[in-house]
C-alpha cells in the first residue's frame, strides 16, 4: 500500500474513532470526512483505495489501542520532520472534525486528550 494511501486511510479511521466516541456518528462529521478525501482525490492525491470505501469505514468500530499504535508505527517509518508535519495535519483534522457538527461534546475532549498522550514522533 503506498504511503498516502496508508494516511489516508488512517485519517479516515482516526476521524471514525473521534465520530464514534460520543455514541453518535453526526452526519456533518461523515460528510466532512468524505469531503476530506474528495478534496484530497482532486488535488491529484493518489489513493488506491475507492473513496466510498473509505468512507465506509467511518462506521467500523475502532480500536483506540490498535489505531494508536498503528499511528505511531507509521510516524515511526518516515522522517522526523515529515512526522510532525504528519501529527500536525492530523491535528487539524481532529480539531475541523469535532467542530463539524457544531458540538463539541466532553467525550470528544476525552478522547483528544487521550489521543494527545499516546501519539508520539520517534
């Protein structure tokens, strides 16, 4: 699987866990992440994965431990440099994520500070 799709794809899981963890799926957030990977198709982005599978996977359960660490797996075989610049974009996509259908609720808040303590850059 090459590099950006493996993000992609990571993005997609990380904003299914955050969509998932206050027991609602809004369809804002949906839509955000499917706008997300539209945009990302349009900037000639290549993906090898099909975008409404991709989405689809906004449904899945997700496994905050498995997730994590197949995030820091990934930040771990890339550059230091490109690693943040990696944790900050996925920082912002949480941040746009959890605004998108205007409520923040407390478990989002939970999970971000959760999420904050177990990412890491080798």
């Amino acid at each position: 699987m090459k590099e950006e799709t493996k993000f992609v794809e990571l993005l997609v899981k990380i904003g299914a866990l955050f969509a998932q963890c206050d027991g609602f799926v809004d369809i804002r957030e949906t839509q955000f992440i499917e706008f997300f990977v539209n945009d990302l198709q349009q900037k000639r982005i290549e993906i090898d994965m099909d975008s409404k599978e991709l989405v689809a996977l906004v449904h899945e359960p997700v496994d905050f431990d498995a997730l994590t660490k197949e995030v820091n797996l990934f930040l771990s075989q890339i550059e230091k440099t490109e690693s943040q610049k990696i944790v900050n974009m996925i920082s912002e996509f949480i941040d746009k994520l959890i605004k998108a259908d205007n409520v923040i609720a407390k478990e989002e808040i939970e999970m971000l500070n959760r999420w904050n303590k177990t990412i890491c850059i080798s």
